[in-house]
C-alpha cells in the first residue's frame, strides 16, 4: 500500500479532491455527470454533499470508495491517489443492504467473513459491542427482515464500524425512511460518531439533514454537477432537536434552498 | 374474540377452508355419477368406484416395484441435473464468452421434443437405466440453469459493490453473495424439475422399460385394463405431487428465509 501514513497528524488530508469530473461514456461529446470538484476533508471532520438528484453525489462517492475510477483530475486519500477500495474507508449504502438469510450479527460480521473467510471469537465480541452500543443487541439473532427501516439502516452503520475504518462514506443512508425515523436516526448517527469519531463524508439530498449533521457542506449544482459553494456549519455541537429550532439553523436552510432552488444566483 | 366474530363470517371461513376439498369429491362424485347412470363402459371412461377396486386388485409388491423403478430414474436424473445446472449456470455468470456459446446450443436442446430423441437415446446407450436418466435429464435442467442465472444475476448492484468495497476474491462474491440470493429463484427451478423428472422417467419408459409406473400404465391400457391404468396414472400423480411439496419442506427447512413473506 506504500508509505503509511502518520493518520494522528492534525494537518493531514484525509480525503482530497482535485479537479474531479466524470463522464461515464468515453466518447468527447458525451455529458459530464460531475465537473471541476475541488474538497479537502480533513481528520473528524463531517462533511455533507447536498444537491438535486442526478447531479452526481453518488458518483462522487463511488469515486472516493474506489469502486469508480475519475475520468478527470485526482481523488486521494491520505494523499495516496485511490485506485481501488481500501480497508480504511467504510461504506454505508442507501439502503440498508443488508443480506437477508444471515442474522443481524452475521451481517454485522460479514465484512470480514466475506475478505478473509472468517471471524475471530474476539471480532464476535468487538460485533457484540457494537450492536450493543446501537441499542440493537436484543435484536442480533433476528432476520434483518424482522427488522423495521430505521434499526436496519443502524445495523448497515454498524456493519460500516466493524472494519474500524477512519473514513466513512454514506450514500443517502436514510432516504428510503419515513420523516420522525429520519430524524431520530439523525441524532442516533451523531451520538455513535461522538463516541467513535470518523471522518465522514455524507451524501444526502435534504437540506436540514446536512445542515444538522455536518460541519461543511459541499453544495451541487445540477447536472452536471459542479460545487456552488462550500458552507461552514457554526453551530454548536452536541446538536440537539434544540438546535433544527434556532434562527442560525433556519438561516442557513434557507442559504442553501437559494442554490437549490434559484441556480442562477451567482455564487 | 371469537363471540364477537358474527355467525356469517365464520361460515365464510369455514367455506373459504374446505371448499378445495369439497370440490375435488364433488368432482369424483360427478364423475361416479355420469359413470353409474350413463352407463358408460369400464373401458371408456372407469368410474372412480372401479378405479379403486382395480388399484387394490395390484399387489402392494407390485406397486412398490413400479414405483421405485419410475422414482429412481426420476431423482437420479434430477439431481444429475442439479449437479450439472448450477456449476453451468455460475460459469455462465461469470463469463460472457461462455454464456454466448452455451446458451443457444441449450435452446436447442430445450426446444427438441425429449420424445422424439428419447429412442435414439436408447439406441445409443442401451436399455438401461444410464439412457433413462439422460432422457430425465434432457428435461429437467434448462429450468434450472434459466433460473440459476437469473437468479445470480439480479443480485442488486449494491450487494456486489459491498462485495467490491471489501476487496474480496470473487468466489466468494459468488458463493456468499450471488448464490444465495439466488436460492429463491433456484427452488423455484426445483419444483419445476422434479414435476418434469417424473414426466422425464415416464417417458423414458414408454419407450424401453420392463417396470416402473409409466411401463404399467402403457401395459394396463395395451391390455384393455383401463381401470388399472387409470389407478396406475392417479398414483403417479400423486406421487408426483408429493414430490413437488418435498421441494417446499426442504426449502422451509433449509433456506426459511427464502420463502415469501406473510401477510
């Protein structure tokens, strides 16, 4: 893998973009999906990608995953250009995707029965932990299909934990969620990266959900997908259902809507 | 709960629960009927009355030995088919250039009449059982290898990204993804190919046998016994019918998770 890097140093990048723009068709006259996006992610941090559908967050996403290559300019990770997928970057998908004939705890470990072909009694237990922490250790000899949307999509972070990665990518993790469970894994997400920190880079297309969630957020204009602005999120943190209620919070909804609804503003 | 229940629905359940039975008796009993007061010939059309009557005329021996003649071609040519669809049916997922070449020559295959190229069959490898099973076979396994396929490759693409994001050997892609989510699919190619297996082994039978169910129909009705033919045909069907439900319990034993959901 190349020179490890020092992943404690402050300075450090951990995700970097440069220049990145794809098109999935080689061809010269075929559209750009995503164009000239610049992003550093540094350690800790959480950083939103809100936009309007199709305008490539996915794509962006994949590309930092290692499961799609940039037709144009460079994506990094602790500046090692990304090639392919690596053990430090965890994924969490739109659904839960979770594999329906293994358990909640089988599922949680196939991460690693599925790279190495088998666990530990110690990774049993560091599973245990984690379902323990996200309140579903009463559910871990359950059929993910027992299972209501919410508590699977907790079940699909925690598989993301298992691998300990320092990055986590999240691919609109909770948009197949009605409205009250959306919010309240909301929270949820924020307590579990309060006790095991990550640098997070979350894909999402509601407003208030970046703005509760994150500490940046990178705001994309329509296909094809350009950065319209990059947001500093200064509002406290732990964030509370007390903060969607403050005026800086409906400010800065209200900020982005504007990119969202009226593209043509200059930025 | 139940004294709330009013008198008409519970009769509506009632109704709704028996009426599958009470049909197939009033068909039988139809049937016995126009048999009786038609004064329709035994070696027409037999009345159900005399069906019976010849079935308990065979000796329970004699039936055992057709039945385990017809039911050994049958499994014996069905799980031949199992072990050569799903290897076929993954390298055929896993290579384009081999789907492209296999998969018209297995239209082919499929769309030949097993009847027709039953008694070549027979010439080329004999009386025995070796061309029974291979005529069973013929029949059986283009349902499973459709569904096989089918099966792996409508996994969901974020299942196989999953798989990708680990960096793991694609076996395992295969055998810890694809295979198992086609498992529903794939019983569903089963119960196909066991009710065709039998079909298969009839067949076969027909053509060169000295025992097994399909031989005792073809010999009853040579001989006018239409009575013992038809108790031979009813066997044989709910012999296979028994087979079919087998497919489901070891599939509810198995694979629980794979059935569909209650409502």
């Amino acid at each position: 893998m190349g020179p490890v890097p020092n992943k404690t140093d402050k300075n450090l990048t951990y995700v970097s973009l440069k220049g990145v723009g794809h098109k999935y068709d080689p061809h010269p006259n075929s559209p750009m999906v995503v164009q000239d996006i610049d992003l550093d992610i540094h350690r800790h941090e959480f950083v939103a990608v809100v936009g309007p559908s199709g305008c490539g967050k996915s794509t962006l996403l994949r590309m930092v995953a290692g499961l799609l290559v940039p037709s144009h300019g460079s994506v990094s990770v602790f500046n090692l250009p990304v090639t392919e997928p690596r053990d430090d970057v965890g994924i969490v998908f739109q659904k839960a995707n979770l594999l329906p004939w293994l358990t909640v705890r089988k599922n949680v470990l196939f991460p690693l029965k599925h790279k190495y072909g088998r666990y530990s009694s110690a990774d049993e237990v560091r599973a245990n932990e984690l379902l323990e922490m996200a309140g579903l250790m009463q559910f871990a000899d359950k059929m993910p299909d027992e299972l209501s949307g919410g508590m699977q999509q907790r079940v699909g972070i925690v598989r993301a934990l298992l691998l300990n990665p320092d990055i986590l990518l999240m691919d609109e993790p909770f948009s197949a969620l009605d409205a009250l469970t959306r919010e309240q894994i909301g929270f949820d997400l924020l307590d579990i990266w309060r006790e095991h920190p990550k640098t997070v880079l979350f894909i999402t297309h509601s407003i208030s959900e970046a703005v509760l969630l994150s500490d940046r957020i990178l705001v994309m204009s329509k296909r094809p997908g350009t950065v319209m602005d990059l947001i500093e999120v200064d509002l406290a943190r732990p964030r509370t259902s007390k903060t969607i209620n403050s005026p800086r919070f409906a400010e800065l909804t209200d900020i982005i809507r504007g990119y969202i609804y009226e593209p043509n503003v200059p930025v | 709960m139940n004294q709330t229940y009013p008198f008409k629905f519970w009769c509506k359940q009632q109704v709704n629960r028996f009426a599958p039975g009470l049909f197939f008796i009033g068909l039988v009993l139809l049937w016995e009927c126009i048999c009786v007061f038609g004064k329709v010939p035994n070696y027409i059309l037999p009345a159900p009355s005399s069906i019976i009557t010849a079935f308990l005329n065979v000796e329970f021996s004699r039936w055992m030995t057709h039945l385990w003649a017809t039911l050994r071609v049958a499994l014996m040519g069905f799980f031949l088919s199992i072990i050569i669809a799903i290897p076929l049916s993954i390298g055929m997922m896993r290579s384009e250039l081999m789907n492209r070449v296999l998969y018209p020559a297995l239209i082919v295959i499929q769309s030949t009449p097993v009847v027709a190229v039953a008694p070549l069959i027979i010439v080329l490898l004999g009386t025995d059982d070796p061309s029974r099973v291979l005529i069973t076979c013929l029949i059986t396994f283009f349902p499973l290898v459709v569904s096989t396929t089918t099966g792996m490759l409508e996994t969901p693409p974020e299942m196989i990204e999953l798989s990708k994001s680990l960096r793991a050997p694609r076996y395992r892609e295969t055998w810890q993804i694809r295979i198992p989510y086609a498992i529903p699919h794939i019983f569903s190619g089963l119960r196909v190919s066991i009710t065709l297996a039998i079909i298969g082994a009839v067949v076969a039978e027909f053509v060169a046998a000295e025992e097994g169910l399909g031989y005792f129909i073809q010999f009853s009705t040579s001989f006018f016994k239409i009575p013992q033919a038809f108790a031979g045909l009813i066997f044989l069907s709910i012999i296979s019918l028994l087979l079919f439900k087998s497919v489901q319990w070891v599939q509810m034993w198995l694979f629980p998770w794979s059935l569909p959901k209650k409502k």
